[in-house]
C-alpha cells in the first residue's frame, strides 16, 4: 500500500479517515471466521488431514489473509499518523511563535479595532470569527490554570481559526499532538480578545485539558 507523505493537518485527517475505513474491514472479515467459529491459527483440516466440513474453507482462507494484509496496511498508516502529527505539532509551533512575535496584547477590543493600549491590532486578528465555545471548565484543570473561563468563544486554537476550521476534531488532535508543550489559545470574552498559553497535559480529572468544547451552535461563522 502506497499512501501520500503527509505534509499538513488535513493530510493527517484524510490519513486517519482511512485508519478508520481499515479497522472497519479488518473487523467485517473477523466476523466471517467468527461466524464459521474459527480463529486466525485454528487449523483447516481434520485429524485425518482432510479439510474440515462444519466450516467454509476457502472462505476463512480468504478472510485470514485479507486480515494479515489489512493488519500489514494499518501498522504502516500508524507510522505516517504518527510522523504526520509531529509535522502538524511543528507548524503548530512555527505558527505560535508568529502569533506571538506579530503581537503581545493580552487583551484587544475586537468590536472597534483598538487594543487597550490604543494599538490597531493585526488585520488578520481582526476578522477572525469564534469557531466554538467553552460549556465546562473543571477546578484544577490545566485550562483553569491557562484562563480560560465559562462560555469563553475559541477565536483560535493554536493553527486553527475560523480560515481552516471544519470540526472539533481539528482541536482535538492539536491537542493530542500538544501534550506536555504549549498552545496559544485565543478567545473572546465579553467583546474582547485574550491571549491564553495553555498546556495539555494528565492531570487528577479526565482527558488532558479539563473543559468541554462545543460547537457554536447560536453564532453565525
């Protein structure tokens, strides 16, 4: 099997879109050496070396190897997730420490353009739309120690904003791909923008930031 480089995020979502489509083959063959109650390495032939009659041979025949090609099939795109995830957690990076050079304001009005300071922000910031929202932050999460509070909109979620977003399932991966290191997030809080440092990572309660996001499901993008 020969399956593009990946090179960006999309690639890697289009790559564990097939992961998906493979563990849904490899378990709809099982189901036929399941239905002919046999195992990958029970044997096809009776004692007497002749092929057994209570199951279809050459159908478990069939169905055991298409498994081993289908396994042989997920352990390469297990690689190439893998290698795509630390090249999307590397532009990820780049891409904060742009954010991060091309402005330092902790707090920017985004209904009239100015910063606190007076400062006109970036005019890519400035068209940015919230992509989703925060319905739950638990106490003594790694989000309650970035800042970010209840019903916060996620204006940007370290490279995903409102020009490339198409699901949380972008957010999510970023995140797994982010334990341990950092995310700059950007939210909007009653009408204006903050910049959060945020650091996946295991902690006393479930999953590795402690707040639940949702999708906009009343504001418009």
């Amino acid at each position: 099997m020969v399956v593009p480089a990946t090179t960006s995020r999309d690639s890697v979502l289009e790559l564990m879109q097939h992961k998906e489509n493979i563990e849904r083959n490899i378990n709809e063959q099982g189901q036929i050496l399941r239905a002919n109650k046999i195992g990958m390495d029970d044997p096809l032939v009776d004692g007497s070396g002749f092929p057994r009659n209570d199951i279809d041979v050459y159908q478990v025949r069939q169905a055991r190897h298409r498994i081993i090609c289908l396994q042989n099939d997920l352990k390469a795109l297990m690689k190439q997730i893998e290698s795509g995830l630390h090249r999307v957690h590397a532009e990820s990076a780049d891409q904060q420490r742009e954010n991060l050079a091309s402005t330092k304001l902790q707090a920017m009005d985004i209904e009239d353009g100015t910063s606190s300071s007076g400062a006109i922000p970036s005019p890519r910031l400035a068209t940015l739309r919230p992509i989703a929202k925060v319905n739950v932050v638990s106490e003594g999460s790694p989000a309650q120690e970035a800042g970010i509070a209840l019903r916060d909109e996620i204006v940007e979620f370290g490279t995903i904003n409102s020009n490339n977003f198409k699901d949380l399932s972008q957010i999510a991966m970023v995140v797994r791909s982010c334990e341990n290191k950092t995310v700059l997030v950007k939210v909007r809080r009653e009408g204006r923008l903050l910049e959060l440092v945020l650091t996946p990572k295991s902690w006393t309660g479930r999953g590795l930031l402690g707040c639940n996001i949702v999708p906009l499901d009343s504001i418009e993008r």
